[in-house]
C-alpha cells in the first residue's frame, strides 16, 4: 500500500494520509461473482459448480470467452469497468444451472441444465459476464 503524507509547517492539518485504493483480491473476485449468480438465479452457491478464477488482461479474458461461443455483458450500461485494458480475474464456472428467465427465482423443483458461465471482474470490481446452456443444438437457419 503506498502512502501519501502531506506536510504543512508543522501545523496540524487535519487528515493528512490517503491511501490508493488496492486491487481486487481473487476472493472478492469470486464474492462479486457469486453475488451478482445469487441476483440472476442461475445456482446457489452451496451447488457442486466448478468454479475457476484466472488473473489475466482483457484481451485474454475476452479471447477466452470469445473461444466458449460467449460474449461478455456488462450489469449496467455505459463504458466498460475495464479501463485501459487492465487485468482482472476471468471467472469460469461449469455445472449444472437453473432453467429460469430473469426476475425468475428458482424454487425447489426447478429444472437444471448443463451450463457454462464466464465474467471478469476487473481491478475496481466492475463486473461483466455471459452464460449458455450446453445442451442446446443449434439449428440452421435460411439465408
């Protein structure tokens, strides 16, 4: 953590340390992560999801994301939360999730499926993500 000390004559002014702020630690990637899952009702967090987190840059995140068939969606609009290009932690989770269309909440028979989930949590804790069902077929469409 760096420091910044402010000197004034020997005068007592008040406040005088602000930290920077830190980066986000690999566990407040995951909370941020399990936090927005709990919004969308996609899986409870006591559920056998496989869940990965990777630090990597954007570009990587998103090429990653690019190669699962998904986009990354941002929770609110305007610019991305990943200014510049900067790092994060790509968050990959595999399992089985809830059939249910957001404001849906599951209940206790809710069908599940076979989903992937992917996001990334940059620096700050902006957050963006993306899921598919994986026993989907795609279907060819008419040109």
């Amino acid at each position: 953590m760096i420091l910044v000390i402010a000197c004034n004559g020997g005068e007592d002014p008040g406040p005088a340390i602000t930290a920077i702020p830190r980066a986000v630690s690999e566990e407040e990637a995951r909370e941020v992560y399990l936090r927005e899952i709990d919004k969308v009702g996609w899986f409870n967090r006591d559920d056998p999801v496989e869940i990965e987190l990777e630090y990597l840059p954007i570009a990587e995140a998103q090429a990653k994301t690019y190669e699962l068939g998904l986009s990354l969606y941002a929770t609110v609009p305007g610019p991305p939360p990943y200014p510049d290009g900067l790092p994060g932690w790509f968050v990959l989770a595999r399992g089985d999730f809830f059939d249910v269309e957001f404001p849906q909440t599951p209940g206790p028979v809710t069908r599940r499926r076979p989903a992937v989930s992917i996001a990334f949590v940059d620096l700050q804790g902006g957050f963006t993500y993306g899921m598919k069902f994986l026993d989907v077929t795609p279907t060819a469409t008419e040109r």
